[in-house]
C-alpha cells in the first residue's frame, strides 16, 4: 500500500503551480491547458516522485521458478525431469537466462505477465483449444471490473513459477499460417469462418498460426468460440492483439488487453521456430482525452520497445526476424524507433492486417527508413474479407470480396533458412485461384478493335512483371496501375442498387446482407489494350502470367467471344 503523502494537499498546490507556469507559455505557443488537463498533469508529476521516494511501497515482488524439459508429461517439475539453461524468460520489460539448474529471478509487479521465451527444438504445452500456455499472469486482485471478463484473482505469487517444454523436431523448411482479422460481430460469423477456411485446411502440413489482430468484432466473448473452431486444426494457433479486440470501457492503454489476456495471455512476447525468431507485437494503444472517451492509435510504448530492442540483442544479427502485429508499420506512431532495432539486420521481414486490403510495402527512406536495403512489411488479406459483406455465395457465406478487388483468405508464410515466401489463399477455392482478369463477354471488332484488359493479381506489387497475350499471339508487358478495380466497382454498385430497391419496397435493412465498401485503389492491378482485329470471330482465351517479387509465378485466364456482326441476343453488357 503507498503512503499519500497528504496527496490531495500536494496535487492542488502543484496544480496552481502548473497553471501558473503554464500561462506564458499558452500565450506563446498558442496552446491551451484545460483544469483537468493541468490537474491531471500534476497527479502524475506527485505519482512519479512518490514512486521514487518510496520505491519500497510499490508492490514489487521476485518471481522465481525453473524451466525443464517435461519428460513424463505431466506439466510438473518432478524428480524425472531435466532442468533446462540458457532459455530466455521475460517479465515483458527485462529478459534473463536460466542457470544450469534452469532457474530464474525476474521482478514483477502486481500486473504482470511472466513468460518463457521458447527456443528452438521445444514446444510449450497448449490448452485444449490449442492455445500454446508459455506464461503466468499475476494479478492478485484480477482485472478491473469491465462488460467483459478479465482476469480473475490469481492470489499471492506462487513460490515457483515453472515452464515445462517438449523436446520436437522443427526443420528450416516449414510453413506458418497467417489469418488476418477474423473479425466475427456474432457466433454465425464464427461459423463463417470455420465452413469459409477452417475446414479446407484440416490436414495442414503448416506448423502453426497466427491471427494477427481483431480476433473478434467488439464481441469479445466471442474469443473461445473462435478459437474452439479453429483448434480442429490440431496446430498450436498464436494470436495478435487488435483494435477491435480491446475493453473499451478500460481507463488506460495498460487495462485495455484484461479480456484478451484471460484467454490468450501476453499481450506482446516472442518465439523461435526453427531458424526463424518471431515477435508478435501489441502496437494498438489505448487512450483516453479530457472528457473520458477512448480512441485507438497505432504505437508500441516505451515499455514494450525497450522489450523489442532487449529481445533483438539475443538474436543473432544472420537469423531471420518475423514482426507480427495488427495496425501496419506504416501507421505505427513509433515507427521509427522499432526501424532502428531493425533496419541494419540483413534479414527482417513484418505482416499485420487491419487494412482489409492485401498489400505489399516496401518501406525506404521515403518514410525514414536507412538500412541498406528497403523493409518488407506485409499487410495481410483478411479472413472476413470486407467484414463478411455482400450477397451469400453459394455456400450461403457472403463472398466478402475486399475493397481492393481481392477475395477473402488467408496466406501460408513459407520458410527455408533465412528465406521466406508468402503464398496467397483465397478462401474455398483451388491453391491456384491467385488472379482475376476483366473483360467482357463478346466484342463486336468491327465497332472496337482495341481493348483494354485488366489484371488482379492477388498477391502482386509494383515489383512483379505482368504479361498477356491471347491464343498464340506473342505476349505483351502489362502496365501496373493504382487505381479501382473495374469489376469490384461493378459489383459494388449492381448490389448497392439491389439493396436500395428492396429497402424502397419495404424490405427492412436488417433483414438484408451487409453493403460492401466503397472501392479502393487497388496496389495489385495491371491493364493493357489488346488488339483484337486480326482475331476471327469466335471464342478466344485470354492468359495472362505474372512473376511475383519472391519468384513464384501465378496465371490467369479468361474466354473472350470475337463477333463482328452480333446478333442482340448475343451481345451483352460489358462484364456480363
């Protein structure tokens, strides 16, 4: 318990003293303090001498325990058991080492998470919804009282706190899945998800997943749902925090995460996997202004970066390095820091999500990046596409085709060493399904000898090269292009109209499928005008190839009917 210290007494006077030293400075700077804000202001200053003065006050305590490799199973250190040294294990501010004897010392707070960092060749246990159980939550007196449950009391430290692993194999080549917001309003979106991806991947060779971010809608009770369904996978399933997945009614950044830790425990911690090490980072803040409301920005903090730079200066400067995180590193607040602990490592890459785009950045000195070559950051595709909007598919799923004309899915993260190849999944489709090409049914040539051909391809960049070419006529490079793609614009507005002619007959709104976003410009698409005169009339198949920046290659068709004298019963709209 801190003594106050006559705290009201002290935070009024400082409260006058700041609003008199602020004055001069408003004038000046044209700014303006508010009495809460003052007010506020010197309640931390009282908050941080009183730390300081009285450091014996704060509940600090040490957690002690032993990591140990679980020879008979049963998550107890017993007498079968081999204690485990070198193995990193962090309060999620310091890291230590465990001694020979596989002990460890790490000071905590009354709010803290202790969690072992595993390395290469072990796993850690898993719960039954194959959420890997790495960490202990001390929290004495639980979470703060929130419309969702939080932590419950976990009572005075444990004398030990111990981490069993489990010997496995883990080669350099392996695969990671990637699942970028889910995104669930309610249990039928959950059920979404598990008839649009879960099941085709039942059998995955990949060894484990990721979400990365707005595991839920809002709905934060929809976390062990979604991850029951999931879990049928058999894989251990690592999860991201999202904005979207925060306790909304929390009075800081700090209690904002009490839901999502009760279920999958440290907000941002890190892991080896094969020769890969990984970081899965919190960088949503939580904040609160003058009058109570929250809002969401993209940061990291000062706590959880001095985490990130103590964790890099464990890993080797020529193994490769996995940033997994929500909002894109691009709209990071501290961005620039977090460059500093990577840019100079040869071997680096970063994904997150929240865009509901799929995307590929590569970020340069444009944006203050000054390693010696650009910094790949992923911005993954989404699970729920455009938030499980536009009409049921024949699945009765919404085919939730993305703003940017891209379907909804997945990616499955390969690696071999210090390689890494991202590989697109469109959800329920073939493996191969990695473009869309646009154009129209039937071309009257006579009237039109030129056309301009589209291509989506999925999982492109700027980087890639596009070709086209129609039957055996010679091939052509394709322009890249930023712009709206053509045939998510026709969609958009044939089911806007839809929409808005049911609604005017009475239909009510909530009784109709959710409106699809409005078009975005699309960082995947290509275009090119194609001659189509020396083509005989008839049914023509257009291809079209595109060498990604990784080197893999993906492919596109599409038939085209060449009429010069169309009868009206055969000549439709275009795109139809």
């Amino acid at each position: 318990m801190r003594v106050s210290l006559g705290e009201d007494r002290v935070i009024n006077d400082l409260h006058a003293f700041v609003k008199a030293t602020a004055e001069p400075i408003q004038r000046q700077a044209d700014v303006h303090f508010t009495e809460d804000g003052s007010k506020q202001l010197a309640r931390q200053v009282v908050d941080s001498i009183t730390s300081q003065l009285h450091p014996q006050e704060v509940a600090h305590q040490t957690a002690r325990g032993v990591v140990y490799a679980d020879l008979n199973g049963n998550q107890v250190f017993d007498s079968g058991d081999t204690p485990l040294a070198g193995v990193r294990v962090s309060n999620g501010h310091e890291i230590t080492t465990t001694a020979a004897d596989g002990k460890y010392e790490l000071e905590i707070d009354d709010d803290a998470a202790v969690f072992v960092i595993k390395p290469r060749g072990y796993r850690t246990a898993v719960d039954e919804n194959q959420l890997p159980r790495f960490y202990y939550l001390h929290k004495p007196q639980g979470s703060p009282e929130s419309r969702f449950a939080g932590v419950a009391p976990t009572g005075p430290l444990p004398e030990s706190i111990d981490f069993p692993l489990y010997a496995q194999q883990e080669p350099d080549q392996f695969k990671a899945l990637m699942f970028g917001d889910p995104q669930p309003r309610n249990q039928r979106e959950v059920d979404y998800i598990a008839h649009d991806v879960v099941e085709e991947l039942i059998g995955t060779d990949a060894s484990f997943g990721v979400t990365l971010g707005d595991i839920t809608f809002d709905n934060l009770a929809l976390f062990e749902p979604q991850a029951r369904a999931i879990a049928v996978l058999g894989i251990p399933w690592y999860n991201v925090i999202g904005n979207h997945d925060m306790n909304y009614d929390a009075k800081s950044d700090r209690q904002s995460d009490e839901s999502f830790e009760r279920v999958f425990g440290p907000n941002y911690y890190s892991f080896d996997y094969g020769t890969v090490h990984f970081l899965v980072l919190d960088d949503v803040e939580w904040l609160i202004d003058e009058t109570g409301k929250g809002r969401y920005q993209g940061g990291l903090g000062k706590r959880q970066m001095d985490f990130v730079r103590r964790d890099l200066e464990m890993i080797p400067a020529d193994q490769l390095v996995v940033l997994m995180m929500h909002i894109p590193l691009i709209n990071v607040r501290d961005r620039q820091e977090l460059y500093r602990l990577i840019e100079q490592r040869p071997f680096a890459m970063s994904i997150s999500a929240h865009a509901h785009t799929h995307e590929h950045h590569y970020i340069t000195r444009d944006d203050g990046w000054r390693g010696p070559a650009p910094h790949h950051h992923v911005i993954n595709v989404t699970v729920c596409g455009s938030w499980w909007s536009g009409l049921d598919n024949e699945r009765g799923i919404p085919h939730a085709t993305m703003a940017d004309g891209a379907p909804n899915g997945y990616s499955i993260l390969h690696f071999d060493g210090h390689k890494y190849q991202l590989e697109f999944r469109a959800a329920g489709r073939r493996a191969d399904f990695q473009m869309s090409v646009y154009a129209p049914e039937v071309v009257n040539v006579s009237q039109q000898a030129q056309l301009e051909i589209f291509a989506n391809v999925y999982n492109g960049s700027e980087k890639d090269s596009v070709s086209i070419w129609i039957d055996e006529m010679p091939a052509q490079a394709m322009e890249y292009t930023r712009s709206k793609d053509p045939a998510f614009v026709k969609t958009s507005t044939n089911e806007r109209e839809m929409r808005d002619r049911l609604v005017a007959q009475g239909v009510p709104e909530e009784k109709l499928w959710i409106a699809l976003p409005q078009p975005a410009t699309s960082t995947h698409l290509w275009k090119q005008q194609v001659d189509l005169g020396s083509l005989a009339d008839g049914v023509h198949l257009i291809h079209v190839e595109s060498k990604l920046a990784d080197g893999q290659q993906v492919r596109g068709r599409r038939l085209i009917r060449i009429e010069r004298n169309p009868s009206p019963q055969t000549l439709t709209s275009e795109g139809e």
